[in-house]
C-alpha cells in the first residue's frame, strides 16, 4: 500500500503532525448510552464516533495521534491498537491515562511530556468542520500561544462569548445574554507547547486557562461556519446518525499526477525535476474549500524498473504536501502504483489491480473514504487514466494543458456545490 507520509527533508518547515483528543468525559447526559461505553466510542452509522474524528483529521497531514482517557480507559486502549487498520493509513495512536477528573486542562497537563511542539487538540465528542491548515497558518501569529475555532450562533444560550478583534481573541466565555447571537468556543484548537506553563494539574481549559490566555493577547480565533454535531446531547446523538455520513459523503476530486499536476517529463523520482502545472495548486485548494475529497493516483513504475526507489516517492510526496500547504491546500489521500507486468524487476514485476488502466487505485479510495461516486471526476492526460475512471465508474476530464485551476473552477461550477 502507498501512503502519504511526512519526510525529516522538510523538518523545516515543521508542520503540525500531531492531534491530541479529549476522551475522559462521562458522558453522563446520555444516561445508559454511556454505561459500557466511553462517548467518543459510541458507534455513529457503525463506526466508532472517534474514528471518524480522526479519520476526518488524517486529511490535513496529522499523522500522530494521543488520546487522553480516564473513565473505561482499557476500551479506548483497545481501539487506539485496532485503529492504524481500519484507517488503511501510516499513523500512530497512543492512549494517555489522566488521573480521575483532572479535567480538559488536566487532562492535558498530566500528558505534557508527550506533547510536540505545536499541536492540535480536539473535544473527543464534537465534531465541526475546520480547515486545520487555516487554524495551523493563525498559529504563527507573533505572541500566540494557542488558535481556536469559533463557531458563530444565532443565540448564545448557555455558552459564554469569545470576542474578537480581527484574529486574536480579546474576551473568552463571559457570560452574555442567552438570546443574543455571537462567536463560541467550537473545541478545535492549535497550541503551542508553551501553554503547558499555565496548566493546572486539575482544571478546565475553557475557564482556568483560555480566559487568562485571552487576556495576555496570546488567543488568535478563526471563524468555522460549517458543520458542527456535539454527541455529548440526546438528541444531537440520534441525529448524529443521519447528520454525519451525510456530511461524510463528498464527491472525489482524482487527480493523475504527472500530466496533471506536474510537467510530464517521464519518470518524475525526484524533486529536481518535480515543475507544478500552472494553476495546480490554487486547483487543489479550490476543490479543498468546496468541500471535494482529493486523491493522487499515480502508476510509478519508475519504481519497479530501478529507476527510484521508494522512498524517493515517500520524498516527492512530502514535498508536494509541503508545497501545497504554502497555498493553504492539501491531498487528503493518495495511492500509487510501483509495479509493472513486464519490465518490473523481482516483486515489482506483477500484473498489479493497482495500476492504470486497472481502477485499483480509485477503488481502494472509495473503499476507504465515503466517496459521492456519481459526482466524482478524475483528471488524467493519458488514455489509461481514463479508461481506470470508466472502470471505476467515475467521470473523467482528459486534461489537454493550460491552467488545471479553470479545468478544476469549471467543474466545480457545474456540481453547483
Ligand atoms: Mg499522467
């Protein structure tokens, strides 16, 4: 299998590999729900809920995931040594065991030895959709310690304000009148390592750490008006079973690699000879901010003909995703195909299901990731792709040059979405 993976090449740039989720609540308002089950576990369209968290985070290049539990914490363990398999997907997932109600500053107090130098932390029972390199890119802001998500509602109820002033966050969670509408907390956040100095062994990010933080000037905040479902309410649960495959379920934007986002030159192993298309990238974030899944399928038989290896692939890639995130754009998924029938030599010589014209590849995304396939489009340039598209049963763009963003905009444009 051929994933997409992170590279010490591009240490420099240092993106954020890692997400820590909170997993140690009650869940005590779901009642019997709840009696054997920790929440973030409770099945959702029959998938645990916190596997579809994660599998939505893997998209935006983490690759590292920590899993702070308390209550039922052997049934989290359990799923954390089962989970790299179910995704299809290079990651690691260790489990941290918190001290009984140490709370979400607690929580990740108890763990700051294991946390990396910039992180993404999530509630283990919500779910809102956040473009993470967006929250990442906040981050960076002089003086920030930590970025989150806002939600805006029509009425505040129960939930305290946060108030902005352009990115950073001026006041978080005073209390304002329930009928009013405003910015809350959405508990997605980026932090830097340096908010482990204001944790406290037992207490609550939302008032013992953010509040001082918003005070000091070091909270920058980004708007998310998309999707949110928090599993933790009765009612938000049963919905939750309709409500997320739904929001699960885009259509898959397949993009060939050398042809389409790159100059074909035969044979790209390397970053040397690696030349974007014009309007490649700005491509990739378009279908990103429409909400699209994107895919690479790529047959490298370079590979099995010796011409690179595979971790130069593993390399190229890294740097495509490095090259992309300078846009604010990312490949959700990717696979490629190293072997060929007669020219590959030892194992790589195999008549491979994976590789173009065979649909393999698309398959294998669709298999994994809930694909819309009738609103789908593959963009190859050669006949091959095509014909992989059509035996997939997904539409297909021969891309003939020129911009592949106006190709992309395009497409876009006629799904109307
Ligand atoms: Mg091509």
């Amino acid at each position: 299998m051929a994933l997409l993976k992170t590279s010490e090449a591009h240490a420099d740039r240092s993106p954020i590999r890692q997400a820590v989720i909170l997993c140690g609540g009650l869940g005590s308002r779901l009642g019997d729900l709840t009696q054997d089950t920790p929440k973030p576990l409770l099945p959702v369209d029959g998938a645990p809920f916190l596997e579809l968290l994660i599998r939505e985070i893997t998209r935006f290049g983490v690759t590292r995931f920590l899993l702070l539990a308390a209550f039922q914490s052997d049934k989290i363990e359990a799923f954390a040594a089962e989970l790299p398999a179910r995704l299809g997907r290079d990651v690691t997932v260790e489990v941290a065991i918190e001290p009984d109600r140490a709370g979400t500053a607690g929580a990740l107090f108890h763990a700051r030895e294991r946390l990396e130098d910039r992180f993404f932390l999530f509630n283990g029972d919500s779910l809102l959709a956040t473009d993470l390199l967006a929250l990442e890119a906040r981050l960076a802001a002089d003086g920030a310690v930590g970025a989150l998500a806002l939600r805006p509602v029509d009425a505040l109820g129960r939930y305290g304000v946060v108030t902005l002033d352009g990115q950073r966050v001026t006041a978080f969670g005073v209390s304002g009148d329930p009928a009013a509408a405003g910015l809350i907390n959405g508990g997605v956040y980026a932090f830097s390592r340096a908010v482990v100095a204001r944790l406290p062994p037992r207490g609550a990010l939302e008032s013992d750490v953010l509040p001082h933080l918003a005070e000091e000037g070091a909270l920058r905040g980004l708007v998310c008006d998309g999707f949110f479902l928090d599993i933790g309410v009765p009612e938000d649960y049963a919905r939750a079973q309709t409500d997320i495959p739904a929001f699960f379920r885009r259509p898959a934007l397949f993009l060939d690699r050398d042809g389409v986002l790159n100059e074909e030159l035969g044979y790209v192993g390397t970053i040397d000879r690696f030349h974007w298309i014009e309007g490649a990238r700005e491509a990739v974030k378009l279908a990103n901010d429409r909400g699209w899944y994107v895919f690479i399928v790529t047959n490298q038989s370079g590979v099995g003909r010796g011409l690179y290896g595979l971790e130069d692939v593993r390399v190229l890639h890294a740097h495509i995703d490095a090259e992309l995130r300078d846009v604010g754009a990312h490949i959700d998924d990717l696979r490629y195909c190293p072997h060929h029938p007669d020219l590959g030599r030892g194992d790589f010589r195999r008549d491979c299901a994976w590789r173009k014209p065979s649909p393999g590849m698309l398959l294998d995304l669709m298999r994994v990731w809930p694909v819309d396939r009738d609103r789908s489009v593959l963009i190859g340039d050669k006949t091959s792709d095509l014909e992989a598209a059509e035996r997939a049963d997904v539409r297909w763009i021969r891309f003939v040059g020129g911009r592949l963003d106006a190709v992309v905009a395009n497409l876009l444009d006629e799904n109307h979405t």
